[in-house]
C-alpha cells in the first residue's frame, strides 16, 4: 500500500500559495511564466510531471509539459524534445471537460475511468514514451472575467517513497488557490506580451523584414542558448531564472531601434551607400534610448541588447565606443575612420547571446533580399565565425543544442504560424 503523503494544516497551504504566487508575479515574459507555473505547481504537489495548456480559439494547445521521470533518462543539461500538438476544446478528453465544465477534475487511475463518464485518457503518450500516467489532477485557469485561459494538469503524484499515489483533498485545495492566481499573473504577463508585440509591428511596418516570427525566433533561440551556457557554467537555480526572462524580452526587442530609421533607407532594394549605412546602424543606440530611464533588470537587459547586439567579440563590430544619448564617438579605432567596437566580455551576456541568435536566424530564413541557406552552411558559417563574431562559449552552447534550434524554427515557420500550433515537450 502507498504511503500517504504527510498531512498539512490550511495555514500551510496557504502560506505554501502566497510563497508560490509572489515568484510568479516577479516573472514579465508570458512563456517563461507558463513554464513557472508549472514548475510551482509540480513541486507543492509533488507530481512527477504535468502540462499547461493554453486556449487559442476552439482548441487547446500544449506550451510546456514537463516529466522528471523522463528527464533523468536524458544525460545532464540535455532536454526532453520539442513536441507540437493541440486538440478540440470537449468532453472528450480530460484537460477538454475541465474547460468546458470550468471545474478540477481528479482521477487517482486514468487506465480505470468510470464509463460513464464522457472523457477518456490518450494513450498515445504514454506508448510513444514508455511512461505510465496513473493518477492526474486537472483544473482550468480561469480569468476574471470568467473566460478560461487554459488548463494545468498535474500527472502522478508521487509519495515520501517516491510512489504513485492518487492526489489528495488537500491537494485539491492547493491547486484551485494556486491556478487562480496562476491566471491573474498570466493575464498580466500576456499585456506585456501584447504590449511589446505592438512595438515589434510599429517596426515592422519600416522594415519587413523585422517580422513578428523572426523576433520570436530570436527570442526563443536565445533563451535556449543560455540555458546550455547556463549549464556549462554552473549558474545558479535563480540566478539562471532572472536572467532568462528578461532576455526572453529584450531579445524581442532587439532592432526596435528601427522605428527611427527612414523608410527610405529600410526599403532601399539596392545596396546602402557609407552614408545609409552609417544611419542604419544608428538604429542600435536609437532603440537603447528608449530604456536609458528605466531601473527594471529588463530595462537594463533590452538597452544592452538594443545598442549592443552588432558588436563582434574581436572588436570589428558596432556602434562602439558612443554617447548613448547623441551617438557621437568617445573613443576611435586605431585608424580614425570609425568608434573602437567593445571586444570580448566587454560586450553585455545577453548582447553576445542575441547576436548569435540574430544572426543564426537571418542566414537559415528566407528574406527579400536572398534565399535561405542549407543548415549545414549556415553552421559552417557560425564556426567560422567562432571567436571572430562570436563568444567562443556561447558559440559551443549554439553547436550543443542544434536538434532544439531547428526545432524553435521549425515551430515558428511561415507553415508553422496558424492557429492552433504550439510547441511543447512529450509529457
């Protein structure tokens, strides 16, 4: 028999939720706060693996799932791949009749559901995987206005022996407190996300270039880098955490500096002469400007981004030693002909990081000025690079995470972006 896990007083619990929700309310970036939430809510329940979906308009779409079981298989730093897939919001499935009923529903063995209940379990997973789903617990995030945002799913509650056991009333009352503050915190992470979706398109209507896909490309490709950088150098839990998420936001921001650049100058088809260029690359302290007044790690992190992100790791790059303000040069090259570019750990992390990202995506993705390069150009590009360009570091944490890279491109494709498609990891 199972033990049961150790009973905790009501004031426990609720200490347990504030503790929960005041990490999640710290977190801006939408898809990084998903990935908490479901962090948070596996851990006080002490389930074995989970899922967050996400409503998108009548089906739901799997963000993030997460398996220990599944990841201790895996060697260390490495991550469960990438998964795409999402399904009709019904009484058909389980996280369906949990948005459409708008209550928990708590089924200690998925293999023995009631017949006389509408849903049933998929199997499909747990065959193509070789893990067995026992016990699940499953609520809707419901926002104020009474809309569902979407489902959490909690997926084998584990006992102190680290057995499957069937989710608790305490349990229960954990995760309704938990998901409603879960859904106030998505609700604001989702206006940030709106809000700098809306300054991405302001610049894209200079430059077509500058897509909504090719930022979230960027972005996500960034996250993925430094999370393997992150690993390589032994970073801290929480430290690790902060940096991510606000590069997850400022690395969507990085030519946002655009918005000041010349129609002219953006859509010129034909080469740019010394002049252009010179006030294209303006764009870089242009867009740092509009962060100079704000004290937020993720003011701090979109400015270095913004002014930094063209620097090269030998020093060839830009805009260099400059005024952020004017853009004047404080201090010249060796020739006198332009400012000396930041060398090596001068350039900001998260800079260097976004730089590789940038470039990584305009070599593989098609553009109105050239076709897309094979992937195997494009990383022979980016060894070369290594050193030159590029980190050597970041550049090795690139090359360790290929088949996740090609993965976030593959999901952020043209044929990719319709309704309904989200990436995931197998549960």
């Amino acid at each position: 028999m199972n033990t049961m896990p150790t009973v905790r007083t009501r004031e426990e619990i609720l200490f347990d939720i504030m503790q929960t929700t005041s990490r999640l309310y710290s977190i801006r970036d939408k898809d990084i706060l998903l990935e908490r939430i479901l962090t948070e809510a596996r851990q006080a329940l002490n389930a074995d693996a989970g899922s967050i979906y996400l409503v998108e308009g009548k089906q739901l779409v799997i963000h993030y799932a997460q398996n220990a079981t599944l990841q201790k298989r895996l060697k260390p730093g490495e991550k469960l791949p990438f998964h795409i897939f999402s399904f009709p919001i019904n009484d058909t499935t389980i996280a369906g009749s949990a948005a459409i009923t708008k209550q928990l529903i708590n089924e200690p063995d998925v293999y023995a559901i009631s017949p006389d209940k509408h849903y049933k379990f998929g199997t499909v997973s747990d065959i193509a995987t070789g893990y067995k789903t026992v016990s699940t617990l499953t609520i809707p995030l419901i926002a104020v206005s009474g809309d569902v945002l979407g489902v959490l799913q909690m997926i084998n509650a584990l006992d102190i022996h680290g057995r499957i056991r069937a989710f608790t009333s305490d349990d229960e009352m954990f995760l309704s407190h938990f998901a409603a503050n879960a859904a106030a915190t998505l609700m604001h992470a989702s206006l940030t996300r709106e809000m700098i979706l809306r300054m991405v398109q302001m610049a894209e209507l200079h430059d077509p270039r500058e897509t909504g896909l090719h930022v979230h490309r960027v972005a996500n490709y960034a996250v993925e880098i430094y999370d393997r950088w992150a690993f390589n150098h032994n970073v801290h839990r929480h430290e690790r955490e902060k940096f991510r998420d606000a590069l997850k936001i400022a690395a969507m921001l990085h030519d946002v500096g655009k918005i000041g650049i010349s129609d002219s100058i953006l859509k010129k088809p034909g080469k740019l002469t010394a002049e252009e260029y010179q006030i294209m690359q303006s764009h870089t302290w242009r867009g740092s400007k509009l962060f100079l007044s704000g004290n937020s790690a993720v003011d701090t992190m979109s400015r270095d981004i913004a002014l930094r992100h063209h620097e090269n790791w030998d020093g060839t790059g830009y805009p260099g030693h400059i005024s952020e303000e004017t853009g004047a040069i404080v201090k010249y090259n060796r020739t006198n002909t332009a400012a000396q570019g930041l060398i090596g750990e001068e350039i900001p992390l998260g800079a260097r990081i976004t730089a590789l990202a940038d470039v990584y995506d305009a070599l593989s993705c098609k553009r109105v000025y050239k076709e897309e390069w094979t992937e195997d150009k494009v990383l022979e590009e980016i060894r070369r690079l290594r050193g030159v360009k590029f980190d050597p570091e970041i550049t090795d944490a690139f090359l360790e995470i290929v088949p996740r890279i090609k993965a976030i491109k593959e999901r952020f494709s043209e044929d990719a972006a319709s309704p309904g498609r989200a990436i995931g990891q197998i549960p």
